[in-house]
C-alpha cells in the first residue's frame, strides 16, 4: 500500500472513530452500536488495503496467462521520455500535466499482444496511447496507431484511432477508466470499460513498435499497465526433445520427465533448438531444485558453437538479505552485460521468465516484473561476445555445472514481425 493511500484510510479511520466517541458520550446507550462502528472502520482500512494492493500488479492467473507489468507502480524502468515534460511516478500512477508534447515510451517493442491500461484524464485533457509506434511518430494515418483520449466533441473522441476510426460510444468520464485492446497483425479491438468501441482492421498493419502515452495538452495518469504477447507457440512438445539437439561430449544430462517437463542435470553442457529467432519473444517457467544453482538461456546463438550467444542468467541468490544484491549478476539478467535490478524468484519455487528482443533492445520479466533492460551499444559482429549481433540464431538451455539441476516447461516463443 503507498504511503498516500495509507494516510487518506487511516484519516476515514480516525475520523469516523472520533464520530463514535462523540456518540458514546452523548449517548451512552449506544456502547454496542459505537464497537461496531469501530469493526466497520477497521473493514473499511482492510478494504482500502487490499484495493490498494491490487493495482500494478499480477495474480496467478494472469501469470499463467503470460501477462507482464510495463510499469512497477514505483518508477520508470522500462520507459524513455522523447520531450521535456513533468513526467512523474507517485502513489501508483504515472501522470503528466505540462510540458513539450510527445510520448513517454517503453524501451522495449512489442508486435501482437493484449494490452491493459487504466487512465484518468480531465474531460477537456486531449492525451492517448500510442501502440506500435517510433519514440517520436510523425502522423498517425501511417506510423503509428494513437488510441485517443479525447472530449466528445473531439473529432476523434476517446477511444478511437486518430485519422484512422472513429471510436462508437468512446466518452471521457473525469474518473478512471480502463482501455483493453487487442492488436493481432492487421485487426485491432479496442474496449472501453468492458465495452467495444473500436473495432479495426488495417490494410496496411504497422508490424510492431514501443507503446506510448502522451502529452498533448492537459493533465493525464496512467497505472496497472500491463501486456500479455500473443501468438506464441510451443517450441518444447512436452513428450521428447524434438526440435532440440544435444552438444556432443558434455557431461549435461537432459531428459523429458512424467510431468512432461525438460530437466537437466550435470554440467557443463547445452541444449540447443533447432529453431533460429532474431527479434522475437520467449516465455517459459523454471524450477530450480537446489540453492542458488546457475543456469540461462543463450539467445542468437553461433549454432553448433558451446554457449556462444547472449545470456540471459538464471540464478536466484542474493546478498545480505537483499534483493536487490543479486548473486552472479541474478535470475534474469543479461551475463556479464547487466545485472537483474532485483531478484524477483526463489529457489524450490516454479518461476515465470518472458525475454523480448528487438534490434539492440533487451528486456527480462521474472514473475511479470520488469528485472533487466539493456541497450547494447557495441559495434555490429557477428560473434555476441565482441559486439552487436542481430543475426538470427539458436536458443541454448545450459547445463551449468556439477550441481545443476532445473527444470523447465511451457516454453512459447515468437519471432516478431519487422515495422
């Protein structure tokens, strides 16, 4: 619960105790009714609580479902300003009120996917939600899709896609509302508060881009924004390791158990797919059944060469009690390029990990929350260890060492589509 919101309900609190206390004198009679005001005002500070828990969050079913926080609730990380702007994180919510128009922009890019967003503007605040779209698009009839937020009288009112449709029934309430759209190759569907207002088709789809949220004129905020990929497809069967293939000579030892998961044990060694992704995402859960054990997954990788590829690490110790000392760079970090700024997963625990790679542009969520995100800046080679690779290649599950012992199901991943 922020710190905001615990003030205001334990305000209503006291208020409302003190309500009971001036009863309780007056008329003494009413001793009972004044302890179940009491009980009623400490349901209502456990309400408030968890209402406040709820938001920039996700639960098991969301998780399962593949869902991903684009903003924590507590800062920026993941986002880029284009313009000067009052851009702020307080109390849960991003929000801007003046400035330089332009977009606030998610570092990473994304192609078909599920996107939640709740808003709360003024009625007059002109503001939106750019999906697929460049840092600073130029018109939105072609380069990005602007999903507006809008007064009625707008030619575009909230809802719609500006120079694009006309949103049916759009309107901006002053309180929070919530945008649930679904952007799957050329077919977008917008729903406003549960209910269609845009439905969309485009003869010529923009094939993936950042999301952004904008400052056009008038104060705007923004929070539980969340993303779930679409299109994934399995690239583990569950039954053998089809469409993988073991490096020779290792001591690793992979194997399919009874509940269909991948495991490995002994080290060091690697599992390779037979599938190449350039740009792509990947979604998968990972068990480790041991403290503190090493292991990653390695991405355009050299195919045929031993762990030659990016890293993203797994590997859940930490220091001191801290997680945010992550041992060995931490579950979900880039290797030796940039460490997880926190260690979201255990040990003895099933663990959700989604990567996204686009160009130069690398991000991990363990648990659905933002731990890594890196720009490699190196010079173009064609080896990932000396530079900048943006080749297809192969994905590796490692065999660390000795210890090693993981496992790993419902891997899904997606290669995506070029702009």
């Amino acid at each position: 619960m922020r710190d905001s919101e615990f003030r205001k309900a334990t305000r209503i609190v006291r208020e409302k105790l003190r309500h009971q206390s001036c009863v309780r004198r007056r008329f003494p009679s009413k001793r009972v009714a004044c302890g179940m005001g009491m009980v009623g005002a400490l349901l209502l500070l456990a309400t408030t609580v968890r209402a406040a828990e709820t938001h920039n969050t996700l639960n098991s079913k969301e998780l399962a479902e593949g869902w991903i926080l684009l903003f924590d609730g507590t800062t920026d990380f993941g986002w880029k300003a284009a313009k000067r702007a009052n851009w702020k994180v307080a109390d849960g919510t991003i929000s801007v009120s003046e400035g330089e128009p332009g977009l606030l922009a998610t570092t990473s890019e994304f192609g078909d996917y599920q996107l939640k967003v709740d808003f709360r503007a003024a009625k007059q605040t002109n503001s939106g939600i750019f999906l697929r779209t460049p840092t600073v698009p130029t018109d939105p009839a072609t380069d990005c899709y602007e999903l507006n937020i809008a007064a009625d009288d707008n030619p575009f009112p909230t809802g719609s896609f500006v120079k694009r449709q006309k949103a049916d029934g759009g309107h901006t309430t002053g309180e929070w509302q919530s945008f649930d759209v679904s952007m799957q190759g050329d077919h977008c569907i917008v729903r406003l508060d549960g209910h269609v207002v845009l439905d969309f088709t485009d003869s010529k789809p923009l094939g993936r881009g950042a999301i952004g949220l904008q400052l056009n004129s008038g104060p705007v905020q923004f929070r539980d924004i969340k993303l779930r990929p679409l299109g994934l497809k399995p690239i583990f069967n569950g039954r053998d390791l089809t469409g993988w293939h073991e490096f020779a000579g290792k001591p690793s030892i992979f194997s399919v158990t009874e509940q269909g998961e991948l495991n490995v044990k002994n080290g060091p060694g690697q599992l390779e797919s037979d599938l190449r992704f350039a740009d792509f995402v990947l979604q998968l859960e990972v068990f480790s059944n041991g403290k503190h054990l090493n292991s990653g997954i390695f991405f355009r990788s050299i195919p045929g060469e031993f762990w030659n590829g990016y890293e993203s690490q797994i590997q859940n110790g930490f220091a001191d009690g801290d997680r945010s000392k992550p041992l060995d760079f931490g579950t979900g970090a880039f290797y030796r390029r940039q460490k997880a700024r926190t260690v979201v997963s255990n040990d003895f625990e099933w663990f959700h990990k989604t990567l996204v790679v686009s160009g130069d542009q690398m991000a991990v969520w363990v648990n659905g929350y933002p731990v890594s995100d890196w720009t490699d800046t190196r010079a173009p080679n064609a080896n990932p260890r000396n530079g900048l690779r943006r080749e297809a290649g192969t994905l590796i599950i490692q065999g660390h060492d000795p210890t090693t012992d993981l496992s790993f199901r419902n891997l899904r991943a997606a290669e995506t589509p070029p702009r």
